[in-house]
C-alpha cells in the first residue's frame, strides 16, 4: 500500500498512514478552484434585495465586498503576469452593469477563471516580479491573492447573518463532489505517534 501524508490544517499536525491512496490535495489551482465554488456559494445565497445592504454607513455594502474581492483577483493575476491592474475601484461599484446580482456572480466567477488560467499559464511560480513596490516570487503573488479572497468572503457570513440567511456550511478541503470519509477511524488516529505526542497550544 502507498504511504501518504494528511495535512491536518486544526489542529497542524502531519500524519502518515498506510491504509489509503486518498491524499488531500493542496496546490494552487485547486485552491482557487476550491475557492471559486465556496466564494460563489455565499453570492448565491445573499437573496438580491439585499445586494446593496451595509451592516454600517461606513463600509462597503454586500455588492462592493464582492466586487472588491473580484478586482483582486484580477490585480494579483496582471501582477502575477508581470503587469498591474489600475482598475478604479470606485468606477468598477458604479458600473451599469455590475449592480444586479447576477451581473456580479458573472463577474466574479470571471476572476477567479482569470487567475486561475494565469496560474496555470505560467512557466516558472518562482521567478520574482514585484508586488506593488515590494520583490516577491509569482507563487508568493498566488498565495497572497488567495489570502485577499479569503480574507473578504469571510466577512460574507456576517452581511448573510445580519439579513436573516443562513451562510454556506464550510469548504475549505474539499471542492463539491469530492468530500471522501476520513482515512482512519478517530481510535486509531488517537494511537498514532503524532497524535500522542501533540501538545495542545491553547491552555485549558
């Protein structure tokens, strides 16, 4: 049998078994991917009345967030591709046709699709451009706009919360479909060396 190794993200252990070929798989295109969907999730669920809802005056509305999160994927992706995206932000919030609920899931999911192809389109995640003024690898690029994403979809749950609407249950290992059942039973996880031996970091 082929020995694999989970990365367990909570708490972040690593565990080597020899009873299964499954691996979870942790690579930049399948995050994004992975994204896409849980990001498309949470615009689906914001019924359309409440597009334009600010949970104060002085944020963004549930729309804007989105939009925000889209136009960073496509600035991380022009960097990305040696360039920079000096899209004005406030243009993009004010644009006809980005102020429906469809228009902006269309928007969005063309982001993603963007950085994702950028991703894959290049030949060397390793060769450094710049991030604004800063020197930095095009991987490192790719692992800062997912972070962006993240950072904003999260913020998604409370604008649903707020309106009465259930946010989407989490994805972040799985994309949909592929959701498998655990490698070993939690007896068995117990009885590992790692497990054993792990020290947790938060006091009781």
């Amino acid at each position: 049998m082929k020995k694999v190794l989970l990365i367990f993200m909570f708490p972040f252990i690593s565990i080597c078994q020899q009873q299964t070929d499954t691996v979870i798989a942790c690579d930049l295109i399948t995050d994004f991917e992975r994204a896409k969907e849980f990001t498309l999730k949470y615009l689906n669920t914001m019924p359309e009345k409440y597009y334009s809802f600010k949970p104060t005056p002085e944020i963004l509305s549930f729309r804007e967030e989105a939009l925000h999160l889209g136009l960073g994927n496509y600035r991380y992706a022009a960097m990305i591709a040696g360039g920079y995206d000096a899209s004005n932000q406030k243009e993009i919030y004010n644009r006809e046709n980005l102020q429906s609920k469809i228009q902006v899931i269309e928007w969005v999911s063309k982001s993603y699709d963007v950085m994702i192809d950028q991703i894959k389109n290049e030949n060397d995640l390793d060769a450094m451009t710049y991030y604004y003024r800063w020197n930095c690898s095009k991987r490192c690029l790719a692992r800062k706009g997912f972070e962006h994403q993240s950072h904003h979809r999260g913020k998604f749950a409370i604008y649903l919360r707020l309106v009465g609407s259930t946010p989407p249950p989490e994805q972040l290992i799985f994309k949909d479909g592929e959701r498998v059942p655990k490698d070993i039973s939690v007896e068995d996880w117990k009885a590992t060396k790692e497990f054993k031996t792990y020290k947790p970091f938060v006091d009781n």
